[in-house]
C-alpha cells in the first residue's frame, strides 16, 4: 500500500510534500520489520528531510527518526543510530503523552545498545 501511494504521490505531489513523509516512513518500518535495513535508509532519511522541512509534529519527526535509527543499527552504522534514536528520545518527550509508549519502547531500544 505505501509502494501504491508513493506511486501515485509522485505523479500528483511535489517531492517535497508532507504526504511523502508519511508514505516513505510506513514503507521504510516494513523493511525495518523485515530485517532490511539497508533498504530501509534511503527511504527513511528523505522522509526525515521532508519531516524537518516541513515542520511536522514532534511524535512524527520523532517516529522516523526512531526507524532510522532502527535501520541504520540493521545496517551497521551504529554509532549514528544511538545518535538518532537520542534524538528521537527528545522529539517523543516534546510530543508529551501522545508518545508515552513510543517513548517507552525508544527508551529500552536505546539502553539496549548504548555504546
């Protein structure tokens, strides 16, 4: 379904529209899901891009962030995964409540691979 939209985003949507966002994260959390990480990246990271620049909700920038985090830790670039996941950690506390169990589950991500 992400794959059908995205299809359809790029022949109706600018590339940098908010619709984007969420197509490319859903998308990059089934490979996360999947074990392909690497596959997962380039998609998460335009999504974030888009996220940023599009000032997005703190849950949502948040929510790609913690996926790439995930993808990049599947992918082997650890060091720039905790990073993210860090600052997932803060987009989540930003959003308050809506992101208790996010949070929650990012917390215990991140003390499971500190470095």
């Amino acid at each position: 379904a992400y794959r059908r939209a995205l299809d359809i985003f790029q022949k109706s949507l600018a590339a940098d529209n908010p619709r984007f966002g969420n197509a490319l994260t859903g998308l990059g959390a089934c490979y996360v899901l999947s074990n392909a990480g690497k596959k997962a990246v380039p998609l998460l990271e335009r999504a974030l891009a888009i996220r940023e620049k599009d000032n997005t909700a703190a849950r949502d920038v948040g929510e790609t962030r913690f996926f790439l985090a995930q993808a990049l830790w599947q992918a082997g670039d650890r060091p720039r995964a905790v990073k993210l996941a860090k600052q997932a950690q803060q987009d989540f506390a930003k959003a308050g409540k809506t992101a208790d169990t996010p949070l929650t589950q990012l917390d215990r991500w991140v003390r499971q691979r500190a470095i």
